[in-house]
C-alpha cells in the first residue's frame, strides 16, 4: 500500500472510568475497556499499516494510543495539543489531520472527533455515533477533503459506506 492509499485514523479513546479524585483530565481505562481495545487494535492493524499516533494528552486517550502503538508495532506516540477538547477543538484537529497526512491515527474525544469528521468529510454524514474506541479511516481527496473508507467499533465487524446496517 502506497503512502497516498494508507488512511486518516481518527480513534476515540477506549470506555474509561466514570470519574477520578484527579479531576477528568486523569481519567484511566477501564481494565475492560484496554482488554477491549487491545482486540480491537489488533484487528485494526491487520486493516491497515500506520506510520506514527498522535494522542490528547488526557491520560484515557494517551492509554488508548499505547495499545494501538503495540498492536501495529511503533515504538512511541506523540502527545498533541490539537486533539485537547474543548472549544475549537474540531478545527485543530482537522488542521493537524491535514498536516500529518495519511498513515496516521490521531486519538481523542467527542464531540470534537465527530465534529472534525464532519468538517472533513464536507456534508457526508457518519454513518452513526462514535462509539468509544471506534476508529474512523478517512481517505484524503485531492481538495484537500476526506472520503469515509471504513469504520470500526471494538466488538463489531468493520462497516463501510453502503453497508446494510
């Protein structure tokens, strides 16, 4: 697969605990919620090859990009702080898709995920909610816009546009 074919990942961090004495920000994985993903991110690295993660730096979506460092191989991630929610946070991760390129995975939250999808695929719609630990695999266009090539929800099979639901 040629760099120019390899898709945008865009992957919400896996189930977390509900809250933290540390505040949201210090939030873990569930220990259901890593064994899920670790699955999951082994059957997303037999869909495709990745040439480096970028990750929020809230401890929930930093552990979900470790699993998926493992399962396709890499030896580190690279925390952002484009994929930090709050206000914006859609356009600054869009910007920061658009700057890295295809090959990538950039780990994070919603709504700013759904939301930077959006943008990206300029008026196609998901195909529905994103789940925690999906990953959305987005093909770049020559206008500099995405096209929806694939999703996948951990315990799911992987869905394409068309599919029958």
């Amino acid at each position: 697969m040629s760099p120019r074919e390899l898709p945008l990942l865009l992957v919400r961090h896996a189930v977390a605990e509900d809250s933290h004495e540390l505040g949201d920000e210090a939030r873990a994985l569930t220990s259901e919620g890593r064994a899920a993903f670790r699955h999951h991110a082994r059957k997303l690295a037999r869909l495709t090859p990745l040439t480096g993660i970028v990750t929020s730096p809230l401890v929930r979506a930093v552990q979900t990009a470790e699993l998926l460092c493992e399962a396709f191989g890499l030896s580190s991630v690279e925390v952002h702080p484009a994929l930090v929610p709050g206000p914006g946070a859609h356009k600054r991760i869009l910007k920061l898709a658009r700057h890295l390129g295809p090959g990538w995975a950039l780990v994070g939250h919603n709504p700013s995920l759904e939301r930077a999808a959006a943008l990206a695929l300029d008026g196609e719609e998901l195909p529905e909610k994103l789940r925690k630990g999906t990953a959305l695999a987005l093909r770049p266009l020559a206008d500099k816009g995405f096209t929806l090539a694939w999703w996948a929800t951990p315990g799911r099979p992987v869905r394409r546009p068309g599919d029958r639901r």
